[in-house]
C-alpha cells in the first residue's frame, strides 16, 4: 500500500489565518514551510483505489496537489469523486469539513465513520444531512474491535482512541468519540496505524503500535499549557484529547522504547515550536527516532 500525508497541520493549518504565534509568523517571514489541516490518504495497490482518511477544510488543495504529483490517472472520470471511500476517525470540524468540498461529486460519498460520529455530523454539525441533497451519502460504520475490506488487498481495524467530544456537541456524557485505525495490506502483510487523536499511550495501543511497520502520532502540542501559556486558548492539551511530546509522560518519552515501526508525527499545532526550523524543541525531536510529518510525504509498505 501507499500512504500519504496530504495535510500534516492540526487544525487552523500553518500558518492559521488569524495567528500571530512565533510558528505562524515565521511560515509568513518565508522561513517555515506551510502545512495544510490534518488528513491522509492510502491506496490499494492491488486495484490502485484510493482511501481519505478525514476530509480538511483543504481538501480541494490536497487533491490538487496529489493530481499534481501524479497519484490520479490523468483526466480520467467525468467529474467523479478520485476516492473510492473516505474514512472519519473522529467528528471534529478540521477533520469533517472538506466533506461539503466534495459535494460537487457525481457519485455518492461513500463515507466511514462511528454510528457516534454519523448522529453528530446528521444533527450537530449536519454535514451529512446536507449532503443528502447533493451528491449523495452511502455511509457504512467503523465499530472498535471490528475489522472491515476496503479492498482485496486492504483491511482496517478500528481501535477507541479518544472520548473527546468536539465542542460542538454539549454532551456529558462519556462515549467514545474519536478511534484510531490500523491498515494492514494483505498481500505484503505490512499495516499502518493512525493515531492523530492520541490521549494516552496504554499497554494495548503500545503493543499495537510495536506491531505496526508505521505509526502517524498524535503531534498536536509540544506542552500541555501551550495554548494558555500563549493566551490563546483555555484548554490544556490533555483538556483537549492530546497528549503533550514533551514533559516525563509525554509521547516523545513514551514513543521512545517503541522500536519495531516507522514513527512519524502529524496533526502538529500551529502554536508547536517543533515546527520551526533550528528550534531546540525542533533539534530534540530530530534526535529522536520519531520524524515529523509534512504534506506530501509519502510510504510504501
Ligand atoms: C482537536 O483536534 O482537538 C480539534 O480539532 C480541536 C478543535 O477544533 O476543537
Ligand atoms: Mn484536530
Ligand atoms: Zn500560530
């Protein structure tokens, strides 16, 4: 399989059009690259399909660019969707909303998600619904535990991850709300596993990830108070569904004695000093076995 990462960004993308942090102003001063929100997508190569994994606000640049670098036979449809499906690991507006971008599609959107996830984007943020009444919605669930064929060659098993409800939703109640997936390609027995929603690291999604030849990790915030800290935010990290790099239990730390996969950073916050080219943070992360993601970086398993 071929994974590649179209957005590396959280949220807000890089830089975030109203932010002045020292990130986004030194993507502005030409001295950062910019990275759009965070999304992924694999193919089969067995059929060559195509699978998004979450649908950004930059969608429409995302397949521009995967056009570009020839990942799409060239003119080939008319007007139809290059994603054979799309899969939502969560219910958030940076992961969901590139989904009215894809309106225009001649088919149907055949769209994955949690049951948990369809009733938010049907009534909260009535994505779905709306879409109803354009192209069209074939939806088919994600259930932890399960494992569903995407093709003849690719599996994905889905894992609970998170029980962070984006703030859209004004429920207490405590459900999972984000997952994680594990794609394994039957034919080189090779599997990737997506975490870009990571609140803690327990002895199960360790294993897992030891077992994994990839792993894309949760790299939202460098510290757990960094939007406070900047006064920009109230939220902590963990307040927020994501746990910190640094500090003694952050994932640098706990990602260092997972040895077996290939282990990239993505969903990486604007406000993140790793971003920043020559950054101490940036230098720590460099010597360390884990690499940080950028749009267009692309893996063959
Ligand atoms: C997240 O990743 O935690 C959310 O996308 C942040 C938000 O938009 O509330
Ligand atoms: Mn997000
Ligand atoms: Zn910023």
């Amino acid at each position: 399989m071929l994974i590649r990462i179209l957005g590396a960004a959280a949220g807000g993308g890089y830089p975030q059009w109203n932010c002045h942090c020292n990130g986004c102003e030194t993507v502005r001063d030409g001295k950062a690259t910019p990275l759009t929100q965070s999304s992924i997508a694999v193919q089969s190569e067995e059929d060559g399909s195509w699978f998004l994994i979450n649908a950004s606000p930059d969608v429409r640049q995302q397949i521009e660019a995967m056009r570009a670098s020839g990942s799409f036979p060239s003119r080939s449809g008319n007007r139809s969707l290059p994603f054979s499906g799309i899969l939502l690991t969560d219910a958030e507006i940076d992961h969901t909303t590139g989904l009215i971008l894809l309106r225009e599609s001649t088919a149907p959107l055949n769209i994955y998600s949690t049951p948990t996830v369809k009733q938010a984007l049907s009534s909260g943020y009535a994505l779905l619904s709306t879409l109803q009444n354009y192209c069209g919605v074939n939806w088919a669930p994600l259930i932890p535990g399960e494992i569903i064929q995407l093709t003849t060659d690719l599996e994905v098993e889905v894992f609970a991850l998170s029980t962070k409800a984006p703030k859209y939703i004004q429920s207490t109640e405590v459900e999972v709300w984000g997952i994680g997936l594990t794609i394994r390609d039957t034919i080189t027995n090779t599997t990737v596993t997506y975490a870009p929603g990571m609140a803690s690291i327990d002895t199960d999604l360790r294993s897992r990830f030891e077992n994994s030849d990839c792993i894309l990790i949760d790299g939202t915030f460098w510290t757990n108070d960094e939007l406070p800290s900047l006064g920009i935010g109230a939220r902590t990290a963990m307040q927020m569904g994501h746990l910190p790099l640094s500090g003694e239990n952050g994932s640098l730390s706990q990602l260092s004695t997972i040895t077996n996969p290939r282990k990239i950073f993505v969903h990486i916050n604007n406000t993140n000093p790793i971003l920043i080219p020559n950054s101490p943070e940036r230098q720590t992360v460099e010597n360390s076995s884990i690499e940080i993601g950028y749009d267009g970086l692309t893996i063959k398993l």
